[in-house]
C-alpha cells in the first residue's frame, strides 16, 4: 500500500497548498496569544517591531532577489542574526531554488533550523516556507522534530508557539498537530483560530477513509468549524468560513446543514463582489447545491447549478488550483455530457492555467469517456 500513501499525503499537501493560498489572501490580523512567561522568552526585544510585517509578503519579495543580494543579506545575519526581515526573504529566495540547487536547499535548512531554534514564536516559523518533508528533506525533518517537540514543551503556555508547531506537523503526524492545537484551545477556548485549525486539520484527515469512517472525523471536523463560527465576531470573516462549513456538512451527511451554509454564502456573497473570496462563495455555494438538487432527484436544478458555479468570477484560488469537478462527475455519471462540456467552456474564462486539461477532458467527454479528474475532485 505504499503507493496509495503516497497519493494520499500527496493530496493534502496540495490541499493544504490551497488552504495557506486562501490564508495568505486574508487581511492580517495581529494573532490572539498568550504571552510566554518572560524566563521563557526567544525572541529578542529589539525584533518585535519585525514581527509587524507579513512573513508571506516578505518571502515573495526574496524570491525575485538577485545572486548579489543574497549575497548581501546573508553577510548583514552575520553580524545580526536576529533580523528577521532579512532571513526571511533569504528563505523565499531559498525555498524557491532548493529543487535546482543543492547549496540552497542546505542553505534553506540552515535557516528553518535557525528559526525554530531561536524564534520558535514568529509569523514566519509557522508558515507554509518553513515546512519539511520527511522524505526530500530526509534527518533535517527528524532534526527538526526534535527541535519542535523541545520548543513546545519548554513554551507549553505560549500559543503562538504550540500552534507553529502544530503547522509544522500538519501534513505527516497528524496526531502530534491535534495534541498541540487542542493544549492551544484549551488556553485560549475563546479564540476561533484553534477550532478553525482543528476543523481543517480533521478535514485533510477525510482523505483516504473508509465512508463510514470519513463521515465519523467530517462530522468532528464539522463540530470544531461551527465553534469556530460561533466565536467569530466579524461578519466577513463568518463569510470566509461558509465555504468549508458547507463541504464539510456536505461529507458530514449533515444535509440540511450543507444546504443552509451553502445558501447562506451565496446571500452574503452578495455583500463581498469586490472581495478575493467572492468567486468561491459563488462556485463552491451552487456546486453543493447542486449536488444535493441531484441527489433529491432534480436533474434540472442539479444542472443549473452547475452552469452558475462555472459562472464564477474566479478567486486567487480558483485560477490556480482550478474549479471543482464533483458535481460534474455525478453528472457525466448519469450520461449528462452536453451541460458539462459547457461547464468546461465557463471555467476556461478563470481557469488560463488550466487551458490544456479542459481542452484534453472535453475531447474525453464528447468520447463518451470519464475524465480522470484527480485533485479538482477535492479542491
């Protein structure tokens, strides 16, 4: 079974690719956290003020870095090693050369190891740049571990710590993400980061599973989202939760649940045109209502659901990762190929990345054949 594990870590790393790419689009917010006892501190007090400025951002700034500047940069952590802003555009340029240039993915190491090391608490130890995998990146994820696991014991009451920790483990040792981000809930049970995380956490977990079993962690997953919800204070961003709570009641067998999230964030959808999640809420709200309209019996409805789901603006998501193909598999299951070749030609407006497999799935469908759809059953 080791090819079906395989497939299987594959896809949530390329779902959790999407769920950082939707976090990453979200206004940043200062993070709710509890202050580590001051004996416990890492973090230099003269950095704080590098703490104000998106990680994320920084690391796309590094990518477009010249040879000199790195060159540069790495020469000014010699003598102040604390200065995050430089490492971490060193860690954009580096992380985006590791697959062609053995010196950067070294040098990659070297400063995710430094990081977790001495800024265990920072934004950007806890993204996305600063992950590992237990394979490419062989004993410097098991160095790594060690360091995490040592972190988290010596700050057990600093969250912003425990939950970097839990990101880091997000993807392989699901069991150690879950144990941390509960101990962060249980000290901060009022912040709608930790359920939300868990709920994401139990989702990615959904792959893979038997029916029973998947409805059993989509139904917790579910819990943990609708906690989330009810402790969220601002209305957009209840907004930006209805999209996962509709597919997860949807997994959950929570049917009416499904379909009131779903109409739910195509009204407030109305409210956000302007807003980068508009394009989902429009996509992802009529495909689970057309799935429960096919589902009821509604071939019609099912199929104009689908036509108003290709309708969709498109989202920084969508036009990377490309548009759902649930609801038009269940379709094309029941011989219905004229409305999903028309589906197709709708996300091709969105979808320029994806030009060519539209182009090779439409040629598959007036075929009579099933397209294998891959990840777009799952994004």
């Amino acid at each position: 079974m080791p090819h079906k594990s395989a497939e299987i870590i594959t896809t949530a790393v390329i779902l959790s690719m999407a769920t950082f790419s939707i976090v990453s689009c979200k206004k940043q917010e200062p993070p709710v956290r509890t202050k580590a006892p001051e004996a416990t501190r890492t973090a230099c007090s003269d950095d704080v003020k590098e703490e104000q400025l998106d990680p994320r951002l920084l690391t796309m700034q590094g990518r477009k870095l010249s040879s000199e500047e790195v060159k540069k940069l790495e020469e000014k952590l010699e003598a102040v090693p604390h200065d995050l802003t430089s490492r971490t555009k060193l860690l954009g340029w580096y992380s985006q050369k590791r697959f062609s240039s053995e010196p950067a993915h070294k040098a990659r190491h070297k400063h995710i190891l430094w990081l977790i090391q001495n800024h265990p608490d920072a934004q950007i130890t806890g993204t996305h740049d600063v992950g590992l995998d237990p394979v490419l990146d062989k004993e410097v994820y098991y160095e790594a571990k060690k360091l995490w696991l040592k972190q988290s014991e010596a700050h057990k009451t600093n969250t912003a710590v425990l939950g970097n920790a839990a990101n880091f483990f997000f993807i392989y040792e699901k069991d150690i993400a879950e144990e941390l981000l509960k101990k962060a809930q249980a000290l901060e049970p009022e912040n709608p980061k930790w359920p939300e995380e868990l709920g994401q956490l139990y989702r990615l977990g959904l792959i893979g599973k038997s029916t029973k079993s998947k409805t059993e962690t989509a139904a917790e997953a579910l819990r943990q989202l609708e906690r989330s919800l009810t402790l969220t204070t601002s209305e957009r961003e209840k907004f930006y939760k209805l999209t996962k709570l509709a597919k997860v009641a949807f997994e959950a067998s929570e049917m009416n649940k499904a379909e009131t999230y779903a109409k739910d964030l195509l009204a407030q959808a109305t409210q956000y045109k302007n807003d980068w999640n508009y394009g989902n809420a429009i996509h992802h709200g009529n495909i689970i209502l057309g799935r429960l309209a096919l589902m009821s019996g509604d071939l019609d409805n099912a199929k104009k659901r689908l036509i108003e789901a290709g309708k969709t603006p498109g989202s920084p998501q969508l036009n990377s990762f490309g548009p759902n193909m649930t609801l038009a598999k269940e379709l094309l299951e029941k011989n219905e190929r004229e409305v999903v070749i028309r589906y197709f030609e709708l996300c091709a407006n969105f979808w320029e990345m994806g030009q060519d497999r539209l182009k090779d799935w439409t040629a598959i469908v007036k075929e009579g054949r099933m397209p294998h759809f891959q990840m777009n059953l799952q994004y």
